[in-house]
DNA sequence: TTTGCATATGAATCGCGGA
DNA sequence: GTCCGCGATTCATATGCAA
C-alpha cells in the first residue's frame, strides 16, 4: 500500500514551535511536536518516564496472523489443550502486543489514560493483553461508521463498526474527562458508548500523486477530535505509537495539544510531517478548558452570610415549601434539635444518606423561590470580579 | 437474588412434545427442549458429540463492583452482585471461560456456529479463548441499547452497549446465515453490525410473587430472535449452557426451533420452565425477521462540527443578528464567560429560561444567515441509511 | 376515559481535595 | 500514605395514582 512519498527519514521535525519535555527521571528530554521514525518499541524505550498524558494506539494487523489463520486444517484439531505449532501466530501477535503496551505503560503519566482502536480480529487480544497489564478499563466504546464497506458476498452482516478501548494506566481513580464539555454538544445529554462517525473520505483522505490513498486504514479526524477533546487538556502531550499518516498528530495540533508520533514508515511519516505542516490550530477561545462545576472554587455557605446575600435567622426551603430549616450566624442549619450543614440538614429532612444543600434549599426572594446555588454563582462571579 | 419461587428440581421437562436426538457416536441421547438442571460444566459433558447447530451463551460477566451505586435522587441501584458472577482473578475467570467453551465445542456439529454476548468486563478475555481454542470469529456484533442506564457520577460515557461474538466452531466455511430474510427485514439493506434494540422491561421482564425481577440480567427476545433468525434454521437444535430464565428457549419455542438448557439455578429454571411453557410457536410462514427497529436520528451539534459543516471558532447569531455566540471544538457554545450546550447558551443570550438552540441560532452561509437546524437536516438526509 | 405528574428502574468495574 | 467532609451526579421507559 506505499506510494511513492518520500524517501528514508530519520527523524522529521514538524513544527517550528517544536520544543522538548521538561527532564524526567531518566534525563531523557521529549521531542514535542515531532515524528519519530524507526521501530516503534525502540523509540518508546527512548522517550523518558511518565511523560505523556494521553496515548493513542491505532496498532497495525498482523500479516503473519492473517496468514496463519488461513490455514485449512484447524478443523481436524480437536483443541483442548493448547497446541503450540497451531497458535503460534496469535502467540507472536500478543507477545508484540505485550511489548508495546508495556513501553508505553513506562512512558505514561501515573493518571494518563490510553485509547487503542481495532477490530474483531486483534480487539480481543489487545483488551485482555491490556488487563493483564494492569490497565484499568473505563469504557469500551463502538465507532459506528455511517457508511461502511457493505459485506459483497451476503455471508456476514455488514461490518458496520470498529472497537475503542479507554483505559487508565492503573486503577487509580484520577484521569482526565470532560463530562461537561461532551454532554454540552450533544444536546445537554450525557454522551453514550457508541459514536456515530462518517469514514474517512474526500478531500480529508491523502492521497498520493497517483491519486491513490496514501494509506490503507487512515482514521477520521472527527474520531480522534472526539477522543482528545475528551479525554485531554490543551497542552497535554498525546503520544500516538503507531502513527501512519498523523492524523492524531494533526488533530492534536488544531486542537492546541502537543504531540509524539512514532512511526516505521518513512514515506507515512513524511506524508504526515506535510499534512501537519498544513494544519492550523483553531483559536484558543474555542479550545479552552471550559470552567466544569467540580474544579470551581469551593464556597463556604458562612460566605454567603457574611457578604449579606443571605441573613442569619431567615429560613431556608425546599422547592416546594415541604421542608424548612432556619439559617444560624455560624453558617449552619437549624432544624427541630438538629443543627449542621446545609448539606447534613437537607439530607436529615428528606431521611435520605445524602442531599446536595446547594440545590436543595431555596430562599425567598421578589415572593419567588430562588435556590441558594444561584446565590453562590453571584458570589463567585463577583469574587471574580474583584479578583 | 433468588426469589421464593420452586424448590430442588433435578431435570424439569419443558414441553410434552419433547424427544431426543439421534445417537451420536457417543451413544448418548440428547434430551431436546429440556432444561438440565446442575453444573454447566458435567451436563454439557453429558451431551453427545456434534449434536447442536448453534450455542447461545450469556455467561457472568465477572463485573468488579466496589462499591454500592445510588442515583442522584439518593435511590439504590440493584447491581448485579450475585454470587455467580464473583471471580477471585482474571486467571479463574479464563480457566472458567476456557471449560465451557471446550466442552461446547465437543458438542457441537462441524458447522455449528457459537453466539457469546459480554461487556468490556469480560468479552476481550472470551473473545481471545474463543479464537486460541479454534473458532473463527464471523462478526462482532454491538446490541446498542435504547434506553441504557445513564452513568450516574458523571465520570464516564454511558455504557449504551454490549458486545456479541458469533464464531463457528472452525474456520470451514459452512455455516448459517440467513442473509435475505434479514436484509428483507431491514428495508432491503444489509443488515450491518449494530443492532439498536430496547432493554428487557415492562411485561416480557419476568417478576416474582414479590414483584422484583427473577433474574438481574434477562436478555429481550428481540436480540434472541435476530440471532435465532439470521443464524438457525426451523428444527435447529439450540443450545444454552447459562439459561437464566430461558429467553433463549422460549424464542427457540416460537420460531420452531429446538432447543437444550443448561441452568445450575433450581430458582431460575424453575422459572424458565413455567415461562417456556407459556409460549406457543408462531406459525412457519410468520417466521420472517421482525423489522429493524431504528434508532431515533438525533444528530449531536458535535456532529457538525466533526463534519465540517460548521467550523470551531464560528459566530452563531440569531435571526436578527441580536445576539451571537462562538462556536468552541467540543460543541459547546461561549457567550462571555459562559459555556454551554446551544440550548443553554441560546436561553442566556435571551434571558429566558428555555430555548431550542436549533432552530435559534444560524450561520452565515453565503451572506445569508442559515439556521442550524438546516444543517442538521443536511447531515441526516447524508447519513440516514445508518441511522 | 384521558391527561399529567410522580415514581420506579436497568449487567455499573461511577469523587475529590485538603489536612 | 489515610481520613474526613464537602457536595456533584441521570436517561429512556414503564407504571400507578390523581385530577
């Protein structure tokens, strides 16, 4: 499937604004923004520990699996026990997958997470490979293609769907996803498991001076937009192992992140270091960190008191006036005997374990209901203001 | 999880039409639409060799729950914490999978093919057994859920799907596949590799005396039936080594299918047996493929800006050219410091409490301003074949 | 009878930061 | 590292009761 870019390259600088990793452990700087090309487990055993804060892994297929599969007389094995000679190419393919997915574990951040995409033919393998590894699994999740190759023969159904795998280098629980940011471009509903993405065609497909594609499974860039906006920051470092043709590296530089992509191929990796010449990173506005309810600064309810937008000795009540608690100087709640958070009293009048006080309790305010969250958002916007 | 439902039962006959099959070289007599009661392990054993056409199998999932899970409202989720799906190591949990899928494969005919159905928790690891044992992967096949449980801390993207594998027992080209009735089935398209499917809820759940489900995980019959329909043939023998409460056996019933259960569950079989009981077999001429159910076209802002229909950084203005928004990479929307989805953005712009966001804001396409609800309809009218 | 509101629930590996 | 307390978080269906 190679065409006739390029000829040997040994490491291609793609960015002017390429600049290196702070030192690690290792003394190892990163080169930002650039290809690597050679073997892929040597390039990652150059980069420096816990470096990367994202990898995504588009793995290629193994020929020798393929080919071995082939083989006609896996009908007359009865298998119980394992018969070396017979597996032993799924054996090589996994023992591949094993180094790789080791060398990257090394180069990852402790919370960094990693995405690897495949099909029915290596998924399986990879997945199972990865827990092994000590991977923690967040979410599989299925790129459904809207317009797949239809199955010619009529033997099978159309293969209409590729596999992702996300998961955390361990099972700590910190990495990073942006919920909101996700569930705001889908019609303010949480964003599901299976991804509807057209395949990659036209103008965005490379292709050579013959007008062939240049390479055989080039992913979309919607696909890789939708997993770095995701699951990484603007800054972060994506560490793509198997690049091809860079469209991970591509969508990371409009996307205002900063990439590493190894590849073999030097006429993929010189097809690549042009088109990511060529990209041009959208504004900052429209990539910025988007400000999520979790990462704003902590209010003490006692501030809202203290800056008069609430008094001590008002009462406080839910939506529908079924429950009611008396606000004290201190910043906590009175009711009946019971004095504590807002959070400890609206669960204590519900007789629930748990209550979110900032949305329970309402003051009155204008004869209307108006949930103390609204009072905390005044807060914190002039707070911000004074800042 | 069990309910109060039936007492020790050794073998239960399903249906008084039930017969064996011809001696198979083992000289054993299979016992047709029956459930066998007791370990899945020794009763495949005692089945003859090369006598089904097809296994069904919904094996425990090995899911890793650490702790209990509440809604926002502070209500317990019923998790699957059953003892039948506990695994002490991902190594039990091979060994388990590798035993009964060894013993499965003994019984079934040469051509014979194998469904498996699992989550991320477990389908890479029966998957990777599956092939390293011999059989040859036909399709993965996704059940997208129309109406999965949500994710509910926010943390992930909810879990909308699960996996099936359909493997024949070798890599010999013969199986079943009924490609035209499906393709009839489905407006004279291929069938493709996602299936959109509802939850088993409402009367087909099957409840106790208490009104709580019998089994946590009862599959819809629809999936059952498409996997019947597209890979069986009318007096097929069917086999499912994990019943439950034999969705498996009453779709076989109905479609003229034979079939054999295995369930080591007293409780869940007993349950089968009055359920199986119930059905009555749809007339030949009926047994077509139920139409595809289509999934509802929603189309995620996000999606067009993935399509390039709508550019990030882009202004959004309404109608009038009143008020405007930018358009950020994720699909959220910015109007000073706020980001939100175009709903939220488009009721804040206004001042209102609510506001379609499609049909409110437009683009400049040609000096002219184009809502984006048209935009909306252009990438439908594209992708509508998938939907 | 119909409509609308409140409630129930589904295979789920479901916090985070400061002390 | 652990402990502790704040406070963030849900979608599609089905059912039952009230109006």
């Amino acid at each position: 499937m190679h065409t006739g870019i390029a000829g040997a390259v040994s490491r291609i600088e793609v960015s002017r604004t390429g600049t290196t990793a702070p030192d690690s452990r290792m003394g190892l700087a990163a080169p930002l923004d650039r290809i690597i090309v050679g073997d892929c487990i040597a390039s990652l055993d150059s980069l420096a520990d816990a470096s990367v804060d994202l990898v995504f892994a588009d793995p290629p297929y193994n020929l020798q699996l393929e080919h071995a599969l082939t083989r006609p007389d896996q009908s007359l094995v009865d298998a119980v026990d394992d018969d070396w000679d017979k597996f032993a190419s799924f054996g090589e393919y996994d023992a591949f997958t094993r180094r790789w997915l080791t060398a990257c574990r090394r180069v990852m951040k402790p919370d960094a997470a990693l995405w690897v995409i495949g099909s029915y033919h290596n998924i399986f393998r990879v997945g199972a490979i990865l827990q092994d590894l000590g991977f923690w699994i967040l979410n599989d999740i299925v790129w459904r293609k809207a317009n797949p190759m239809p199955n010619f023969r009529g033997r099978r159904f159309t293969n209409a769907h590729e596999t992702l795998i996300w998961a955390t280098r361990s099972s700590s629980k910190r990495y990073t996803f942006h919920y909101e940011a996700l569930k705001g471009g889908n019609d303010d509903l949480q964003m599901r498991s299976d991804w509807f993405i057209p395949l990659c065609t036209g103008d965005e497909r490379l292709k050579g001076a013959d007008g062939r594609k240049v390479h055989p499974t080039q992913k979309p860039e919607a696909l890789l937009a939708r997993v770095l906006l995701a699951s990484s920051n603007p800054g972060d470092v994506v560490l793509d192992p198997f690049l091809g043709t860079g469209t991970t590296a591509a969508v990371a530089k409009k996307l205002g992140r900063r990439f590493i992509g190894l590849e073999q191929d030097p006429g993929y990796a010189a097809a690549a270091e042009r088109r990511i010449a060529g990209v041009s990173p959208v504004t900052s506005a429209a990539v910025a960190a988007a400000p999520a309810r979790r990462s704003e600064p902590r209010v003490p309810f006692l501030s809202l008191i203290e800056a008069g937008l609430i008094a001590p000795g008002e009462t406080l009540r839910d939506q529908r006036g079924r429950h009611q608690a008396l606000v004290r100087a201190d910043g906590t709640l009175l009711l009946g005997p019971a004095v504590g958070s807002i959070h400890k009293i609206g669960a204590l009048a519900q007789g629930l374990p748990a209550c979110n006080g900032w949305t329970f309790w309402h003051v009155e305010r204008a004869g209307a209901p108006v949930p103390i969250d609204d009072l905390r958002s005044a807060f914190r916007t002039a707070f911000k203001a004074a800042a």
